[in-house]
C-alpha cells in the first residue's frame, strides 16, 4: 500500500492545502464572510453561497462558532454577526498597534476640550484603559491601566450600546453594584439608556463611579459596527458640568470616528 493510500481522509484534506486544516480553512472563510457582512449580519444560506459550502456544513460550522461566541445569530432574523469573543480577541492582541493610531487624535482632543482623553478596550467582562492624554496644566485623576465597570461608566455604557442584546444581557446578568447615589443599577432603566445612547452617538457619565467626576464616551466603531474601543473625556464636575454634555459628546464621537477610519 502506497503512503498516499494509507493516510486518512483528514490527511489528505491537509496535503492538499499545503499542511492546513481543511475544516479550519472553512470556518476561517466562514468567519471573514461575516465579517463584511452588513450590519444586520447574513443568514447561513447566504454565508454558505459566498464561500462554496453545503449548507449542512456551513450550519455544524456557525454552530461551533457561535458556541465559542466567535459569530452571534440573532434569533429573530437567523442571522449571524461577529461575536463578543472576536472584538475581545482583536482588542487583547491589537492594542499597541490601536494606540500608536488613536494617539494623535486623543491628544487634539484633550487639546479642545482642556480636560482628560482616554482609549478603553474591552477586557474580560470589563473594560480597560490603554491610552491617555491630559492636560499639563490641570490635575486630573489617572484613569491608564484602570479596569472600570461596564454599567457605572460612559465608557461602559458605550460599549454596551452598540453591542446585540444578547450580548448585553450576558454582561448584565450578575448583580449591579452601586457605586454612588448615581450609579444606574436598573437594568430596564439601563436599556432605555442604551437606546438613547445609540441614537445620539454618544454616552453620558455623572458620577456614578466617582461622585464627583464626570465625562462623555463614543465607540470606535468597526466595519460591522461592533464596538473595538471608546473613547471618552472627562474630569470633575465642575469643568465638565451636564450643560457641556451635548459640546465634548460631539468632539469625542468625531474623534472615535477619526480612529475608526485610522484603523481601516
């Protein structure tokens, strides 16, 4: 028997391709399919036809991935966006390249408003912040390397806005701690604000992590619209009152897509 004729299915799948996995290679297709899918995501009849798959093995192969949240499938429609795990990845491996890119733009924008600019990206269940600009001439707390939570904080809040809901309610599902008189521990009341957020572009913050700093945050949105970092500014209430919301709310969701468009 010739080695050829001895090796399994799987074995010759992989000389084939040079060494690769053929399922891999699927699931990898699969994955960059959805990837530039439109924001409403494709259905796995659409997903099969862009890349040359049976349905049947399309539909084994989204299931997988949708158990490790590398794809969500929204139940109502059936169709399948980048997961949670993905952004998390992206984030985790990409942050040194992601602040080289938003740097600048976190410095015009601490430079505009005179008060702290920050970059978050999403950490375990969590968020952290990886980059920071603040004025020489005012003090302000030190926010870099801090995890913060995701509900008691506008940049919390904007990751959260422009998430799916079946991934909101996966983070919001353990207890809500109260950090302040102001921290919002209602989750219907957080949805409502989620809403509200996503059709202003922008999130809110008003001592609900520390009672007496206050700040707005945007998402630097991908191209499927998920959500790959925030950017917020902030700093005590007393130079960043309410009535400055609607001013430092703009700059920061310009300056979020000034990033996005770096990043493309």
């Amino acid at each position: 028997m010739s080695a050829e004729a001895a090796e399994t299915p799987d074995e010759q799948g992989q000389a084939r391709s040079g060494g690769r996995v053929q399922s891999l290679d699927r699931a990898v297709a699969l994955l960059n399919a959805v990837a530039t899918s439109s924001p409403d995501g494709r259905s796995a009849a659409d997903l099969a036809t862009a890349c040359g798959l049976n349905r049947a093995t399309a539909w084994r192969l989204l299931a997988t991935m949708e158990h490790h949240a590398l794809v969500d499938r929204n139940p109502a429609t059936n169709r399948y966006t980048i997961g949670f795990a993905v952004s998390r990845m992206a984030a985790t491996a990409g942050v040194d390249g992601l602040v080289r890119r938003a740097h600048g733009a976190l410095e015009r924008l601490s430079r505009t408003t005179g008060e702290t600019a920050n970059l978050a990206v999403a950490q375990r269940l969590g968020l952290t912040y990886v980059d920071e600009v603040a004025p020489p001439t005012v003090l302000s707390a030190r926010w870099l390397g801090r995890d913060v939570p995701i509900h008691a904080t506008s940049a919390g809040k904007a990751f959260l806005a422009w998430l799916p809901d079946k991934e909101v309610e996966t983070l919001l599902d353990s207890p809500l701690p109260e950090f302040t008189a102001n921290t919002h521990t209602d989750r219907d009341a957080l949805r409502t604000e989620l809403f509200e957020i996503r059709a202003q572009g922008y999130s809110e913050g008003a001592g609900e992590l520390e009672s007496l700093v206050n700040g707005v945050s945007a998402p630097v949105l991908d191209a499927g619209h998920r959500p790959i970092a925030i950017v917020s500014v902030g700093g005590p209430q007393d130079r960043v009152p309410p009535s400055r919301f609607g001013e430092f709310g703009a700059l920061a969701r310009e300056t979020a897509q000034e990033i996005a468009a770096a990043l493309l």
